[in-house]
C-alpha cells in the first residue's frame, strides 16, 4: 500500500483551487455556514473500487471527517457506499465534484485493469500488464496508481525512471546496438536500459550489446512467441525481460500472454477506459 | 477564436515537467545536443482536429519553430499531417508524448462534441449542446475549450461562474422559490441564477422566483416537451433559459432537442469520449 | 456570510512574507523566545467592521488564539476593541502590522458603502450599490469583500465573471446592436451580456439585442430618468437590469438612485476611501 | 534610477491573473484576434507621474510595445498623454484596467509625498520625508518606489531592514537602554538599531546604548526641538539621527521640519492618498 | 534564539521534495504501512550541534514526534544521542537523509565558527567573526544561521541589507569619497553603508564622506593595525566599524583580531568547512 | 553532454533572488542604468571547470551575453579566463556571486571526482566511481552535475530511482533474500533492485532472490575482494553489479577497486570537497 506523496497534497489543492476557485456562488447563498452534513459516495456501476487516499487526503485538506466503507482494489456494486464524509455542509457541497471526478476516472481504469490481468494471466499467471506513458497531462500520478490497484504495472512514470530506446533514437544512432552500448555507458549503473526491436535480429543485438529489456513493437502474437523461443534456445532468454507492446488490448492480450513474454504494455489502460459511475448524497445532521 | 491565458503557459510547463522530469535520459545519451529534426505531427483516425494552440504554445516554450498544417474545428483523415514542428532534435523527442496526449484527448472530445451538436440541431437548429464539471482534475480548461472546438457551450467553467441550486440545496432550503429568492437577493447582478427542477411546479415556482436558467434533471424528452408547452402557454417560457440534463448522450439527443428547449447537457462530452489517434514522425535535418 | 477561499489563506501567508521576510529582527532581539501575550485590536475612529475573517485567519495561520468581540458588518466606536489574539508574543508583534493594515482598509471601504448605500436608498429603497474593478491590484478580493460587508453589489470579480462590451469594444466592432449579438452567440448561456449606452437610441438597441443588462455612462440624474421612463413605454424595462456609472459618488447618489435605476456603480468605493483607524495593544501574560 | 526586481515582474503577472483570470470574455468575443491597436495612456488631473517602469514591464510580459513620452517624477497635467503602448487589440483591453490602477496609485502617492517635500524643506531643507509600513498588503514596493519618485524615503520595507524598538518591545525589556544594548548586542554589525523615545530623558538613554537613530513618537514640533537642543547642548545630537512620526501631515509637517529633526515619518503617504486620475484611449490600427 | 520563518518551512518541504520526489520505493515495498518506529540522530564525531529547528520542523511537517536531546550550540561527542524522532516507521525512513545532510553541514559550520571566534578573542574580547556572501545557493539562511549558533555575525544576508561598495563600484564612480556620498543621498536613512578601501587614504575618505563601515580588503595584519593608529589619531576611529577580510583564516585570525579592528570577515566559514559526521538508527516500536 | 532541464532554470531564478531579494542597493546607487560592462571570471587555481552551463543559464535568464572561453571538463589554470559575460553593468555586478559561488562548487566537486576516477581506474579501468545522497539539501542536482562532469557516475538522485535495501529494511522485513522479493514482487519491472549486505551469505542470498545489484557496506579491500572471489566461483558474478560503499575516499580507492568491484561509492565527493577558487573582474565598455 501506497501513501500519497507531500507533493500530491498540493495538486488536490490545484484541483480544488479549478474548480471552486473564488468560492462556490450557490453554497454560500443558500447553505448557512454553520449547517452539518454527512455524505455519503455511492457506486452507482459494478466496478474495482480506487480513489480513497484521495478522498481521504481531500477530507483532511478540508477539515472533513472520513470514514472509509470499503477498500482500494476491491469490487464494489451499484448502490454500495465507499466512503461517509462529514462536517461543514458547505465544504461538502463544494469538494464533491472533485471526489467524484477522481474516483470514477481511478476506478475506471482499475476496473479495465484488473479485467486485462485477470485475462492475460488466463495463459501466463506470471506475466504482468503495464501501463505507459499515454495518460492525461496533469493527472498521470493518479491514473498511474490505479493501475497498479487494479493490479497492474506503472511503467515508467517519466523520461527519467529508465532509457527506452525507440526507433526515432535508433534511427539517429544507426543500429540497436551501439544505441544500447551508447546507453550502458553514459547512464548511471541504477538505471535499466530498455531497447525497442523490429525484429529478432535486434533483439539478439541489444541484448548482446547489454540491454536489461527488450520491448518487441507491434509483433504479432506468433512472432512474440518466436522470438522467445530462438532466445530460450540460444541461452539468451533469462538475460533479459521481454515486454510486448502496440494493440494490445482486452481481446487479443491472452493470446499475447501464451507467447511467453514477461510484460505487456498497453495504452489503452489510460486513453480508452470508460468511468465508473458513482455518485454522493448529502443528509443534514 | 481563443488565445490561450497565460496562466496557461505555466500549465503547460508543469506538464512537461510531469513527462520529463529531471530529463529524458534516452535522448541525452542517444541524440547529439546540437542534432537538428523535423517532426510531423499526423492523424491516425478521422477526427475534428483540436489542441493546436497548446502545440503552438509548447513549441513557443521550448523554443521549437511551428507551420500548423491544419486549423482547428476542421475534420482531418487518417494519415493527414496537421502540425510540423522542427528544432533541436532532443527537444522534439522530448515534448513529443505530451504534445500527443494533448490533441488526442482534445481532438477525442472536440469529435464527440461536433456529432452531438450535428445530431440535435437536425430538430432544433437553434439548441445548444453543454459540457458539465464532469471534467479530468487539472486538464478541465483543455478539455472545456475541445468542448467550445467541436461546438459545444462550455457551461460553468468553475463554482463561481453562476449560481445553480440543485437538490441538495433545495433540501436544505426547503423550497425551490426560497432558493432562487436567497440566490437573487445575495448574489451580484452580475450572476445569473439556475435551479433544477424535479416538476413543472417547480419549473413554474423557480421562473417566478427569478431564475434566468431552469434545469429539468432526468427528463424524458416527453415530459420535457410538456414542461415547454406549458411555460409557453403561460408566457414564462420567454422569461427563462430551459436545459435539460442526466442521461442526455449521442442515441437520444435528437428526441430531447424536440422537446423544445434551449440547452442539453451532457456529462459524456468530457467523461467518456474515445482518444483520437495521432503520432509524430521525426527526420533528421 | 462567506468563508475565505482556501486560496486566500496563501495570499495572507504572503501579505505576512512581505512585511516580515527573514525575520523580525527587532522582536528575535529583544523579545524572549517563550514569552506569552494577548493583544487587543481597537478601533479609533468610528467605523463599519471589516476584515476580522482575515485577521482570525491569520491567527489560525500562525498558531494565535483569537476571540472575537464584534462581528463584521456593525459599527464600532473609538475606543472598543473589537478583537482578542493570544499566544507567542514573538509573533503577535510580527503580525500586528499586516493585521491592522487589513482592517484598517477594509473597515474604510465597507464604512464608505455602508454610507452611499444608506443614502441612495432614501430615494430608491430597492437600487444596489456596486464597486468596480478599480481596486488595488493584489488586493482586490479584500476590497470586494469590504463591499460587501458594508452592503454593496461586487459587481465583476474579473474579466471572466460577465461579458461588459464598453465603447473601445463597440467602436471596433461597429454598433451596440452587433457587439450584443455577438457575445449572445459566442458566450456560455451560463453567463449574462452587459453593454454601455451612450444614448437612449443605443440603450433600446443593446435591449432588442439580447443585453441582460444596459450600462448607462456619464449619464446625468435627469438624462438616466428619462431613459428609464421611455423603456418602461416602451415595454422594454422589465427585460434589462438597468446600471449607472461616471461620477457616481456620496453627494449625488441620492439623485441618481431617485432615476430609477437598479444599480449604481462608483469606482470611489475602492479607490479613494479614507482607512479607518484602528491599533493593537499589547500585555504580557 | 531603479530597475524593477525580476521577481516583481512575477508579481505584476499575479496582477494580470488577478483581472483577467480564465480570460477577457468580451475581448475574446468582439475583437478579432489579429486586430492591432494603439492605446495613449492620458493624465486627466495634475499629478507627478509613477508607475511608467511598471507599464513598460506589463507590456513586455505581454508582447506590446512601448514609447514613454514623460519621464516618472515629472508634473503631468490634465489631457497630457504619458505613455503609447502598441500591439494586439485584444491585449491592449486586457491590460488596461491593471495599468491604470496601478499609475492612479502610484502617481496620488507620488504626488502626495512631492508636496509634503517641498513643504517641509521650506523651514529645513535638509529634512527627509519617510513613509511607514502602512501599506497595502501585497502591494508595497510599488507604494513605497511611488514614494521615492516623490522625492520621499523609503524607510524600512520589511521588519529584516533595521531594527527599530517600539514601546511594545521597551514594556517587555524593561528600558530603552537595556533593549538598545541587547539589539547592539545580538544583532549583525550590518545593521542600524533605532529606538522609540517618550521623552528626553530616553532619547539620551537610547543615544548613550548605542542606537543610530531615535524615533520620537508623538512629540509636538516644540518638544522635538527642545530634544533636538538640549542634545546638541549635551554633544549627542550628531552621534544620531533624530526621526519624528506620528500626526505628521501636509498641514504641520512645515512646523515639524523647523524643530531640527532629521526624518520625518508620516503613514498617509500611503494609507489615505488621492489616487490621481488616468484613463486609456485605444485606436486601431 | 531564533524560530524558522514561515516560509523556511517551504524551503523544508522542497528539500523532502528533492530527496524523496515521487515516493521513497525502499520503504514502500518492504515496511508496512502502519509500522511505528523510534529513530535517533548520534554524533559520530565531536561538533558544535546546530540544525535541531531544522530537524523539528521537518519533523512537524510530517507528522513526527520530536524529543531534543541536546540544544543547539553546545559541543556533543561521538556516540551522543541528540535528537529522538518517533512516528510512521516509512516516514522516519524518508526524511533520514534530508535531515543527517541538514544537521551535518550546520554542525560543521558551527564547529568551524565557534573555533575561529574564540581564537580570535583571545588578542581581542570584543572583535566579531562575520560570514560573507559565499553561500551555497539555496542553502544560505541554513549556513548563516549556523554561523550565528557557533557565535558568529550572519554578516549581509542579501543585497538589500546595507550598502557594500567593493573596489568595482569606486572603479565606476571614480573615487571612494564620491562613492560614499552617492549612496549616503539616494538610499533610506534606515540603512548602513560600508565601503571597500586598499589605502589609509581610502579609509579616511570613506570615513569623512559618512561611511558606517570601512573594509579593509587583503590588508596585512600590520597594515590593519597601522590604519587603526592612525584613525584613532585622528579621532575618527570611534565614527566608523572597521572590517577586515580577505584571506581571514583559522591559522591568521588571532593576528587580525589583535589589529584592533571591529569585525573579521571569512568567506571559509561557509565555502571550505567539513560536515560534521552523524547518524540515524531506527527500532522498531 | 547535458542540457539544464527547465525546472532547474527555475532554481537558478531562486537562486539569484536569493541574494539579490528586493534590490542590490549598491550597485543602484553608484552604477548609471545604463552603463555596459564585461565581465570576466578566472580560476584563481588549478581545477575541472564545473557549472559553465549554470552561468549561461544566468546569463540568459538576466538578459547577458555570453562568450565561453573553456569547456566543462577541462582543466583550467589558475589566471585562465573560462567565461566572458557582456550586457548591463548593473547586472554583471548583481550577479556576480551567485556565478561564483555556484562555479567554485561545481568544480570543487568536478575535481575531486576526476582525481578519485583516476586513481581507482589505475588498478581497474571499468570501475565506477559514484556519488551519494549525502549533498546540499537543494542544490543536488548541481552537485550530481559535476559529478558527471569529473567523469564520475551520479547513483540515485532521489528515493524513487530505483530500489536500495538498507539494514534499516532488512531488520524489519527479517531477511535479505525476503526483502529483495518482496521488492522485485511489488516494484515496475522498469526499476533495479538493489541491496546491502553485510556477509558473504547475504550477497549470495541477494542475488539469488533476484537483485540487481549488492552494495557490500563497510567492507574491506580484502573482503571485497574476497565476496568477488566466491561469486565468480558460484558463477553468480555475471548476474550481478557489486558496489562497495562505507569509508571510501581518496586514499583507499585504489586498493579497493582492485577488488574486482563494479561501482565504488563515495560520500566525500559532495560533502567533504573543497570550493575550487575563482573570481570576475569587470571593465567598462
């Protein structure tokens, strides 16, 4: 379990700050400052519930008391309640918005994640699903942590958790080979070095040339499965982890997964996922 | 058309920063600092093109040059290049994912906006389609201004954009006609006041009241239709805007722009709309 | 009553930054680091209370205890203290300034509206006074809120808060009528449509164009009466808020506000107040 | 001759924030977005012109240019243009408000402090005139350099600057000689320790401690020359410098500059000036 | 004693910020979540303590409790427990690292001060040790404020704090008496003005144009001494602090101390001491 | 090469206000707005040239040019001129210090790590040597920077770059073998696992349950060498890097890489370094 970093604090604040900004118009006029409420955020679809420590984090940004129904990375069903806050009638009214909006997009995506592991493990129970860097500009923490409750893999979180070498580098450098040479010796020992290859061919060359990954682009289920035999065959498998990625999605990736990679990547984790439906009801105490 | 603020520019940069943070260590250690390229951005899906100002602003932030091949609003082709950026080769690498993620989501929503809009007005030529705070925490003003791209209102940007009593208010209030009356008496002149209203009773209490805006919640577009005639028939239908919301999405909102009122909103615009696809090819200089 | 945003708090912290930036030195020096005080605020001159709130907030902010002895909105005497704040005697002489230099100015702009208030309302018991944007910039929230604590109209808050097309506006685009329409048509339903008038011809024209409300600029008592006696003839009264401004101040508001008008705006609320007096003792507990 | 500090410049963009927020609706909607313009800022009372360098970085931040046709410091009268800003349309409008509130200001300011000046030096030519900490909060260092483009003294602009010992502080200590001797004591050579006096007898204490500079606080102008006689009689008087504060005001200031005293300090430079009157007339281009 | 400004508190929050960045991953995969532990800091080596507020605060901010064992100032020896934390056994393991680099540098600050000052009183009681300028950026109020705990003068903690002409200045201007007069007029009577001199020439010049301070730059300990006979001749010692500096070390401070001036400057306080060395060790609870 | 990420032009920025705060007042009051300069910095002794990059930044940020006589990574001699800044006199002298004082650190630490590189590769040529933790709350990145530039390898920069199991985790998980599972279960296959051991037997169990790297801690030469030994024997060597950390510093790092180790870690390299000395002259243009 994952606490949310300091820093997180302060973008709950900004999301707060756009959508309140100079004050909430209608609560101020019709809600007296002193009311005090309970609500209460209700699943309203069957999903992987994700979203509390931001809830939570919320509340205690706002003075709010929580009390947390159900646990991150579990199902939830329509009419179940997830989560009682209280307190200031005001506050309440004003930061519902932003949990909402929080907890059907993290469940959204924890929900297709946990589907796509579940389905992928189906034909290989140890390999893992993860997530990439197509996510919503400002919002990637978050959608990067639901992945991982709905049981899934981060990937990287930015250019600088490891070098990924992709076509538009290797074009430049001229072959995988020196690209991952070149980045063996520049980058700092705690880094890993993970190369896109084309072909089988270049996965033989990056891994001789000292990569730690090796990411196969847009290879066909059969082809994946072919490449993992030859290395296995020439010794060089356990040298190295193989990562499959480019159209994998819920219903091509057990297929993917009987090839005998290690890890498959998929956008559509982040870009493509439909959000739960939840919503809150406010009684007055 | 919209200049960006430039507070947005700021925006912008804390995005990259999310991507890059301390660096892009595969480009460091892969591309010569002074390599010089040429990117082109190109659609991978038919699509109503968005996010070229934010394209603009990043190559203007990065000291990119920019030749944008396409204006937003227009449908593009698969295939079809809509934006060239050339400069140091590190820096187009870099900036390359966020600048992606952006138009896709925007171009995504701007598309769904734009069918929405074409659909209702085929009833009702003169209805507006609205967006709702239904938005992704910090990425709202991108996703609101894809809205205002594909056609769409952008409704209340934040809780101090106009007053809206909705249920829970009026339960705490006690009556729709207490509300609005609390509203207009508290609130600037400058404000416009809307109330939800669960019944032409209170459609009809609300108008009276002084609403400029009544929101019928959860509708049939029949019912709504019967509300319209008897505002009409009682001349206080030129006294108020008339919206309809819940459920409004692309399979009936030509029945509800029938219905005869001036504005459907619909949460779907920026909570479930699909990514378009694009990419971005670099060649060397 | 208004809670302050939680945005604020950070404006207070840096109101706070500014006057004591590295230290206090006079209080680090002679002021043991243990000593405990209470401080009582009293007014000076006679006034209408204003800027408690931002006094209890910083307390709260740095950890003062406060015991508040009059509410905002009433009048005080030279002589009475209207605020107890207790705790480190360090930080009760580090904030004393910032404190003061708040209610001072604000308890003058809400004396002033109370004032000009009171006197238009002797011929016009319905008509709103409001402020303008010509506020002290960074400090304009504050001054606001002095507006309407002394029970004044904030009229705009921002640029974004209502659309107010001024003569620089329709000399670009033409005419009243075509500036109103375009902002009817580009603009959020969500927000209202205000437009100068230098003339009745241009006031009736603004009206049949859509304007929620018709600014009357530099008008005389006798001219504004006159418009607002042939719109009501003509039927058009009740369709448009109608608003004066242009020397709108202490000695003439009566006769405007007899024109009737809704709404008189006076830039001389925020931008040429006297402070009200008030200062802070000190004793040691 | 003083350039703004670059962190001002974040400051006046704060500014811009503040008034434009999500954006100017009626710009964006009447004026075409490649409009250009030319706005004259004009004088419209007789006043010492300030606030030039802030206008000039207003228009640098946001791409206008600038062609300053009076120098700050300078007598402007009614009708005399002060500065041509060029550019877009839209920006120009967008800007206007914040330039103008800021040159009304610091102009009234400017002014103000100028005559209090010229009055003083009268009877003592020698005499400066210096402002206090009673400043708007957030906006100081534009009040105080509108004072020093009157020809006043800035006097501390954080409580780090200097110490200075109020009877505050002296209660708590015990005696001014002992809180000058503990200020001496601890704090850096670099910086000055002044000291409030109630009577001669502490201004000698005070002097014989070590302080640089004795502030008498509420002295008539006849009791400060009489301190400022018997300590020239007793060899103190150029060992110190000798502040006056408290009522001083265009009125009696004259009176107060006769008694011999180096500085005198007055809070309504800056918390009960005249804001001067400008406006902004825009052409097209 | 001292407390830490508000905004060191940001500082502090950076600092955490840079160290543990998007989360600590050691401590999130093998300690539980609601673990509790007890961490203490030891000396490893004998030092002057300072850096305790720093480690309060932190731990404050984080949500630690903090039981100081020792007050800052006072020598400690290897193997002394100075400072207990207990709380989130994740927490005290995240903050480890920000807290030993904070209390390591201040501590050999202090040691290094505290040495220099007494050595320097031995040939002279009343003789200050002052820093200087050459700070790590960043760092600075940190390393002066461990100057101030090993008995030292902070010295100009930013260019606004006094005026210091260095020979570049004069070089300008074309004398020091000119120099000297300039920033005497045009800056606050609230502020000291110190000059550089390379002659007796110089010093007296300074001296008679109303320098505060003189600076003797890479005088010889001779030489210094030879400027103070003379000055005292004259009777123009008692008017003016002297200063020396450049090249002021352990090994010569004596000597300088015993020229007979007021203030020895040392830019080796701050850019070439050596940590001081302490550890952490946790136990569970 | 690297370039400087824009976060950290952001740093520079604080860094410069940092010292300059509200103004440099000397450098106001004695040098004409107006006038040119150029301005010079010399080694003043032999060093690596470190933070070139870091003054052109400066330069760029305040409007300079800039002309860069020597490379980063060079040695310079002392008297050598490495970077000519041209532009405001003004603001070549308020940004002197802060060049300085960020240039005398780089390559402090620049020089001491190319020494370090030498010696140990003088008994074995792959080895590497690399930083810690250990460095100057707010300034690491500077610090890692030069680092790299004395050829040096940077290791972690924050807590999320990759996973290092310290003795602290391994007593609370209970075992070494357990600890490195449990991370390699819960971490993104995109991170290094790494561990410290403290025995033969530990690094064995390490690298078996799957770590990339082992850190033996506080090891000598010999047992280094000796764990070396054992591994190659158990062909365990090759799946491993081996560090060695603990006391390492210029006196031993040879016999220690001679141990057959991969990486040597060295804390002194950013807390035990001393400042390179350098200085700028400015002359009038």
């Amino acid at each position: 379990m994952k606490q949310l970093p300091s820093e997180l604090i302060e973008t709950l604040k900004e999301f707060l700050k756009e959508d309140i900004r100079s004050g909430d118009l209608t609560t101020e006029v019709t809600i007296p400052v002193d009311a005090k409420g309970v609500a209460t955020i209700y699943a309203k679809s069957k999903a992987i519930l994700a979203g509390m420590e931001e809830v939570i984090a919320i509340a205690e940004i706002t003075g709010l008391e929580h009390d947390q129904l159900v646990f991150e990375g579990n199902w939830v069903n329509p009419g179940e309640g997830v989560m009682k806050l209280s307190g200031s009638a005001r506050t309440l009214l004003s930061v519902e918005r932003v949990c909402l909006n929080i907890v059907q997009r993290m469940s959204g995506i924890a929900t297709k994640t946990y589907k796509m592991v579940a389905e992928a493990r189906k034909s290989n129970p140890k390999v893992r699903v993860a997530a990439t860097r197509k996510t919503t500009p400002g919002f990637r923490y978050f959608e990067k942590r639901a992945v991982t409750i709905g049981g899934g893999d981060t990937h990287r979180y930015a250019l600088d958790d490891m070098v990924l070498i992709k076509n538009n580098h290797i074009s430049v450098v001229g072959s995988v080979g020196k690209a991952v040479r070149m980045a063996r010796e520049e980058v700092s020992f705690s880094k890993k070095v993970s190369c896109e290859a084309r072909t089988l061919q270049e996965a033989i060359e990056a891994i001789e040339a000292g990569a730690d990954i090796v990411l196969l682009d847009n290879f066909s289920p059969q082809d994946a499965a072919g490449v993992h035999e030859v290395l296995t065959k020439k010794n060089l498998r356990d040298r190295v982890i193989l990562e499959i990625s480019g159209g994998v999605d819920e219903d091509n990736i057990r297929a993917y997964a009987e090839s005998g990679c290690d890890v498959l990547s998929s956008g559509s984790l982040t870009h493509s996922y439909k959000s739960s439906d939840f919503n809150m009801l406010l009684s007055m105490r």
